[in-house]
C-alpha cells in the first residue's frame, strides 16, 4: 500500500468527513513555503498549515536549537521543578506584550491556552467570595474545540451535537461605532453577574476571517475595565506578527487582564499554549489557603523542547528582515485588495496585515459548507498552491519567508481560477 491507503486504514483526520475524504495528499518534507509530496509534487503552503508556521517549513535555526535541547533535557514535571527554557521564555514573552502582563501559565494548545483562562476567571471571583459566574462573549466566535472553548464560541453546526452540555454565555455582537452605546447599556445591566469577556481581537479567523475596527474594540475594552469585568484577549491566531504588528494588542489602546498564545508561538514546529496574566489576577490566587491553588496541569506543562522552538522562532520574528517581511506582506496584500474589490465574483475584500480574505459571489449562502469551497480547494491543489477555503470565504495566510514573486504567483493564479468559475 501507498502512503495515502495506510492513512486511510489507520487514521481519523480533523474537521474531515472521512467517507468523502479521498484527496488526502501524502506529505514527505517541508522546506520555506514548500511542502513535498511522495511523488515529488510541490505545494506552495499559503495558509502556513492552519496559520501556524511562521517562518516556513524546516527552519534550520529552530531545528537546531530543538536538536541541542533534545540532547539535553527533553522533559520534566512542572510541577515543584523548572528548568532553563520556560524561564527564558516567559521573560521573553513578557517583554514585548503589554506591560501588565506578569505571569505565564503554560499549557498545551490554543483550546488549552482558553481554557486556563477561563478558569482563572471564574476561581478569581471564587476566591474572593464573588458570585460572578456568567461569561461575556462575542457572536461567531471560535475559541478551540474543547468543551469549555466551545462554549465560549458561536453556537453553531461544529457545536450542536453537544448543544445542552455547553455552559451558558451570554452573546454579544462585535462592536461598531453604531452599536455600542446599545452593547454598553446591555453589559450594564448584567456586569454585576459577569466574570469575564473573552473575544478574538480585530479578526475572528475560523468565522471566516470577520474582521471589525481596533477603537471599536479599545473602546468596549474600557467600559468593561469601569465596570469590573475580566478581559481575556484570544491571540492565538492573531498573535506574532499576523495583524501587521507583533500582537493585536499593539493596535489597542486597552490591555487586557489575561492573554492567550499558541498556533505561530513555537514556529508550528510543535504544540504550545499560553496563558498570560496580570499581577492582580495572579495575587488573588497567593495564600495559605490550599483551596484557593489554579488546579490545573497538562503532562507536557512548559516542555522544555517545545519552550525552545518557541525561544528559536521568537528571535526570528524580531529581526530586521523578518518585520521587513512581514510589512512586504501586508503591502502587496493591499495592491492585490484594489485588484480583487474589481473582480465581478468578488465582493467584502477585507486585510489586516498579513492576512487577506474576500468572499466568492455564490447563489450559496455565505457559510463554511458553501460547496464552493471544496472546488476550489481542489483547483488551487492541481495548481501547486495550499488554501482552504472556509466555504466561499477565500484567505490567505502566507509564512513570513515568502518572496513578493511568490505572492505575485499566487494572486495571478487567484484571478486566474476566480475568471474560470
């Protein structure tokens, strides 16, 4: 058997319906923004494999220093121990996100990172005697797929099989200039109740890369801060480098209490989560009462191989040629915005620094299981280049390696395929 027939006897792939699934393409090595098959194909890799290979495939500086690690310390229990990577890496960290971020809990995944979060939310309250158990959320929200990650995300067909096991949340459109006087009023009249605003900042990626405006959300930001809510900003997406800046927050004028990593924190070189938080959440957790301990663990808590590619990739990110990239990026993307807003099956172009989406005209609904988007998964496929359409919501996501001639090939092979269809 091939690659593909002994994956297909032996393995369960993500958001896929196995019974249909028949291009399940056998991958043998990454280099840059390339990924090669077993038969010698290669693929231009637009959307950094789910956004998170920052620096491109192989990158032979992390790989090297995950290498030097390995012979080293490849684990230790992070309970009552530390080691010298997870230090490094918090200071780190803490240096370039907001100032009243303090802490670092480490967990194992974007969903993960969430999940700490939430739970610091509500024991904060519990430790101080609080009833403050409900929990502020936007609509179309996605914050991982574990239960208490989905519950904090829209309601929808990914969610609904699971529909009355999901705590309640109370749901609140994004803000906009039109809408928040209405949004501060409702929060009002239920903050007394509310623990925490957990939201996507500017972009809310799986929803289809929705995205809204940074004083809109500054603004929300600081009426929750008056009325004593926790805010926990999700930048597991949009955190290093995506929006143009290093995180989200750069484009704020509020900090948030508690902040979520993971996806580009390690390179996409292997699985990290994050959960950052400010000194004041952290005190509340500090006493001689056992009770009022953060219980929560994960086996691979701060592995100190995954705190080293995460080490490696950062010190990419902030080299001069690497934000040159990343500012290359975000203008050609906006050449190609003018080119796509003139395209008669185009409409809602959208980009926030490296990442660019538009929606395909389509006699569809605009949703994830717009049947056009399979079509065009396939077409890109036989062109050589990775995109995943959510539906007729068409993205792009590059690696920061990518060349302004590879981007230039990719959006001519764009409007090639859209004039086909």
């Amino acid at each position: 058997m091939n690659l593909s027939e002994r994956d297909r006897a032996v393995n369960w792939h993500p958001y896929t319906q196995m019974k249909t699934a028949h291009d399940i393409i056998p991958i043998v090595r990454g280099e840059g923004i390339y990924l090669f098959d077993d038969k010698g194909n290669k693929y231009m890799d637009a959307v950094s494999s789910w956004w998170v290979t920052l620096h491109g495939h192989a990158h032979p500086h992390i790989a090297k220093r995950v290498s030097e690690q390995l012979h080293t310390l490849e684990q230790v229990i992070f309970a009552g121990f530390t080691h010298e990577p997870a230090v490094q890496l918090s200071e780190n960290l803490l240096k370039i996100i907001p100032e009243n971020q303090k802490k670092v809990f480490y967990s194992d995944n974007g969903s993960t990172a969430v999940e700490v979060a939430l739970k610091m939310c509500i024991q904060y309250a519990h430790n101080q005697n609080h009833k403050k158990t409900k929990i502020l959320a936007l609509n179309n929200a996605y914050h991982g797929d574990t239960f208490g990650a989905m519950s904090v995300s829209g309601r929808s067909a990914w969610t609904q099989p699971f529909g009355e096991m999901l705590f309640e949340v109370v749901f609140i459109d994004v803000p906009t200039a039109k809408n928040l006087k209405g949004l501060k009023e409702y929060i009002q009249n239920i903050s007394e109740e509310i623990a925490c605003f957990i939201y996507e900042p500017l972009i809310q990626g799986a929803a289809g890369m929705l995205m809204y405006q940074p004083e809109d959300l500054s603004e929300l930001m600081k009426f929750c801060r008056e009325q004593k809510i926790l805010m926990i900003q999700d930048e597991v997406f949009t955190g290093f480098g995506r929006t143009g800046k290093l995180f989200a927050a750069d484009h704020l004028s509020e900090q948030p209490d508690i902040m979520c990593f993971s996806k580009g924190l390690t390179g996409g070189t292997m699985p990290m989560g994050i959960t950052s938080c400010s000194q004041e959440i952290f005190d509340v957790f500090l006493s001689d009462d056992q009770y009022k301990t953060l219980f929560h663990g994960h086996s691979f808590t701060a592995n100190p191989l995954a705190c080293i590619a995460a080490l490696a990739s950062m010190e990419l990110l902030l080299k001069k040629d690497t934000l040159q990239c990343i500012d290359l990026i975000a203008k050609k993307h906006s050449e190609f915005v003018t080119v796509l807003e003139h395209h008669p099956k185009v409409e809602k172009v959208r980009q926030t620094g490296t990442i660019l989406a538009w929606e395909i005209i389509s006699s569809q609904k605009t949703s994830y299981f717009n049947d056009i988007g399979k079509l065009l998964y396939k077409e890109f496929v036989k062109r050589g280049i990775i995109l995943r359409p959510l539906g007729n919501v068409m993205y792009l996501v590059p690696p920061y390696c990518i060349t302004a001639e590879e981007l230039n090939l990719i959006y001519r092979h764009i409007i090639e395929v859209l004039d086909c269809f």
